[in-house]
C-alpha cells in the first residue's frame, strides 16, 4: 500500500512514513536492569517507539518485552481493588497480542493476586524462562490513591527484580514523575511522585524532530510519489512546526494527502505550506482543540497571560507551572524568556482565547475593503475605537485573561476583519513587554506594537517598534498603548497622533 504521513495513533512502518528510531540509549539502561521515565509531550511518538522497542527486542530474543497502556485505570481513582485489577487484565490482553502463547501468563499467576497488580507481575516473571522488559504508558493519567499505589507497588516489587520482578521498566508520560503532585486522599495531603518512586534511574526526554528529520521524512514522499518540495518549503515546515511530530505530518498529510493535496506532479512551494498551516489552524484538528482546551486551567492562564502581554509573572508557584507548560509541550525557554511552542500554536491561542468574541462582533469584513480590494485599515482603526467607547465592559468584566483583555479584544476585532482575506501574524513572549502584530492583506502589511501603559510605554514601544518596521522593511506602523488602570477621561480614549522616530513614521493611539 501507497505509505503515508501519520496524525491519527501510533506509525507503523509498513503503513507510514516515519524517522528512523534510535534505541541505543534505552537499550544500555535496559541491559543495566534500570528503571527509568520516557516523558514528552502528547502526539510526539512516545508509544510509536516504545512499540518499535518492544518489537525489536521480542525479534533479539534475549528479552520478553511487552507495552501495557493503564490509562483506562484513570476511571477507578482511588478504588485501589478495581484499579489493580484493570492493570492486570490490560497486562493479560497484551501479552495475548504480542507474545507467543509459550510466554503467556498461566491461570496460576492470576490467583491470590489480592490489591495488588505486582503480585500477579512477580508470579508472571518466577514462569518466565527469560528476563521481563515492561514499557507501561499513561502512568500519570491515573488519579490520586491510585497512582500512588501502583508508584508504590512498583517500588517494593523493584527489590525482588530481576529474578521475581521486570528486568528493567519503562514508565511514559507527559512528565517527569519528579513533577507529579499528586493528591492523597486517604492522607489528606499532597505526595511528590518522586518520594513514591525513588527507584528511577533516568529520565529521557523525546526531542521533537530536528530539521535533518523533517528532511528525512518527507524524502521519503518525495521517493515515493516523485512530488517535490522548493528548499524554502521544506524550511518553513519546521520552521512554523519547529519540529513537532503531529503537526509536521499534519502538514504533510494536508499538503500531499487530503482532499485540496498539491496534484504529485506539482512543485510545493512555501506559500503552500502557509497555506495548509492556515487550513490546520482554522479547522483545529483533535490534537490543536486537546491544546485549545488547556488554555482553561489557572496554572496555564497565568503563564499564558504573561506571555500575551509580554511580562513576567510573579506567581508564587511560577517554576512549577512552567515546568508544566513546558512537559504540554506549549511553551519553551526561547532567547527573550518563555515563548510558545511554535508559530502554529503561537497563532492557535490567541485565536481560541478570541473565538467567542469574534464570533459576537457583528463586523462584515467587506466594509472595511477599498474597491481596489485593499484594507482600508484607518477605517479599521476609527470603528475599533468607537467600539470601544461603546463597549469597554468587554475589557473591564472579563473573568479569565484579564490582565491581557485590550490585547485580546483588539485581536479580536482585527481577526473578524482580516478572515475576509488576508491573515494574522504575531509575535509575543514573556519579558518582551509588548506584542508584536502583523496583518497582511491584498499584498500590503501593516505593523501594530501592543502595550499596556507604564512608566516607559511610549518611550520603550517607539523603539521597539522601529526595531519591528525595520525587520518588515516598512515605513510606518502603529504603536497602541492600552491604560490598564481604569478610564478617568473619556475624552482622552482614542486620540491618535503620527510622530516620526528615527526616520520612521508611528500612529500613537491611546485606548
């Protein structure tokens, strides 16, 4: 069969294009008898390689591997019996599918099992005629008592190994088990996942693909179909994906696969690969909406915020919370401070956090288009400020972002206007003090530097606009200072005035 890019479960190589999977290092742990944590971010091929491993260690002969995946454990919380025996039937219909029947659990290893699923795992292996790798997933969707028993039971089981216990095991998850807080309900207190599990001996991030990967992967379309790609299109995919798994072959499955795929006699180009990143964004497939949904938590909210508005948190739990961004894999420690992700994603969030708002501001975007068919952006720019005027609660009695509601409205507003046929770029991270905002439409580009009002808001947002112009290769932008201490003249909301620094030209509006 015709192979292809991957976005749905984990790839299998006969069916998918994928990178070549390196296991050296795991494999040297394994050899050692360690236990160890392989955490990344969702949909960045955890379970495709672990699948791949325990595959190629099955086919080496020298070990009897097996993947068990216990997040349908999550649903038991802290019924520890009915947990126990739900990893244990997930233990039983693995190893149907993937070991030969000689390596199969006998019914004696089921009996007298009690609470305890390692019970049943030490039976198992005093059967086995070799060593045991187990490579368990979703350990950190369990809940409560019932992560902390199975950490637990793993722990007392690891003095018995590897005669009456796994060899060596694997546990995957989004994070590090160092980073689990998890909420005791028997003890009516909060147990660090490391205290529960102090047998790990190392723990491995999975890297997004570097760009020599992303190369790797779509030669192999191009080996196939003979559908080429320019250099600068090969680039831009990473370059907007900065690497991640799903959205890399997103990509490729929209550029190549789906029903507006480029024909396989036609060149992509980079305007192709905006394009479909566009269609990504816009459709917001299962893995962008999962991301969406995260914006809600309050841990994500505050570091979010300060990204939007370009300041640094003082949150007393600010470590801990970047720290769990970064393992979603929704932020990274870029060279101004935190930043998001990658420029996909980067456009998703403010998109998601607007997505109410745009669709209640009746604003037909062709009002605002010239006959020639460009933006006519003063008349963007009077009616935003008179809706303002008219509306201003939609900043002041917003319940979530607060701290970032002017940017958010004013983004709003503008995405309404600009869906009619242009599109949005904007750059943002924590520690920038400002938003960075471009508009491109009908062949002509429009910059916008957003602030919140200070004690250096006008003099810090020239400069750093100059620098924004400069970059764009324009003449003139507009520099917007948002009064993020309450209105007390009205008649002072929305003056505009052009000043001129350092040979370029600013409109200056104050909201």
């Amino acid at each position: 069969m015709q192979k292809f890019f991957n976005t749905a479960g984990p790839c299998v190589p006969e069916k998918h294009y994928m990178t070549v999977l390196d296991f050296n290092n795991i494999k040297k742990l394994i050899e050692n008898e360690r236990y160890f944590i392989l955490h990344a971010p969702r949909q960045t091929g955890k379970t495709t390689m672990m699948l791949q491993l325990m595959e190629h260690l099955n086919q080496e002969g020298k070990y009897i591997a097996l993947y068990v995946n216990i997040e349908v454990g999550q649903a038991w919380r802290n019924n520890i019996a009915k947990l126990n025996q739900t990893i244990i039937n997930e233990f039983r219909i693995q190893a149907k599918v993937y070991l030969p029947s000689e390596y199969q659990p006998s019914s004696a290893c089921f009996e007298n099992v009690g609470d305890e699923f390692a019970t049943f795992v030490t039976q198992w292996c005093l059967e086995l005629t070799k060593p045991l790798v187990v490579f368990m997933d979703e350990v950190d969707a369990l809940i409560g008592d019932g992560l902390i028993s199975v950490l637990r039971q793993l722990r007392a089981g690891y003095t018995r190994h590897p005669r009456a216990f796994p060899h060596a095991m694997c546990l995957i998850g989004l994070r590090d088990i160092r980073d689990y807080r998890i909420y005791s309900d028997s003890s009516k207190r909060y147990i660090i996942g490391g205290s529960a599990f102090n047998i790990k001996e190392k723990s491995i991030f999975l890297n997004n693909f570097t760009y020599e990967q992303v190369k790797e992967l779509y030669a192999q379309h191009i080996e196939a179909t003979g559908q080429n790609f320019t250099h600068h299109a090969i680039q831009q995919i990473f370059e907007l994906t900065q690497g991640q798994p799903w959205l890399v072959n997103a990509l490729g499955r929209e550029l190549c696969f789906d029903d507006y795929a480029i024909a396989w006699n036609k060149t992509i180009s980079k305007e192709d690969v905006n394009n479909a990143a566009e269609i990504l964004i816009k459709r917001r497939d299962v893995h962008l909406d999962q991301l969406a949904d995260k914006l809600t938590e309050p841990r994500v909210e505050t570091i979010i915020q300060s990204i939007l508005i370009g300041e640094e948190t003082d949150n007393t739990n600010i470590n801990e919370d970047k720290q769990y961004l970064i393992d979603l894999g929704l932020i990274r420690s870029g060279k101004q401070g935190l930043e998001i992700a990658n420029p996909i994603y980067r456009e998703i969030i403010p998109r998601e956090l607007t997505a109410y708002r745009q669709d209640m501001l009746a604003q037909d975007p062709l009002w605002y288009v010239k006959p020639d068919g460009k933006l006519d952006i003063q008349k963007v720019l009077e009616a935003y400020i008179k809706f303002y005027k008219e509306n201003s609660e939609l900043v002041t009695k917003r319940k979530t972002y607060n701290e970032a509601a002017h940017h958010l409205l004013f983004m709003a507003w503008l995405q309404r206007i600009v869906n009619g046929g242009g599109y949005i770029t904007r750059e943002y991270a924590a520690g920038l003090k400002r938003l960075d905002l471009c508009i491109d439409f009908a062949g002509e580009r429009f910059a916008f530097e957003l602030k919140l009002s200070s004690k250096n808001a006008l003099n810090d947002g020239k400069t750093q606009l100059v620098d924004y112009l400069r970059r764009l290769s324009l003449d003139s932008g507009w520099l917007i200072i948002f009064n993020r201490n309450g209105i007390e003249n009205w008649d002072a909301v929305g003056k505009r005035e052009w000043i001129e620094e350092q040979a370029k030209k600013i409109e200056l509006i104050c909201l």
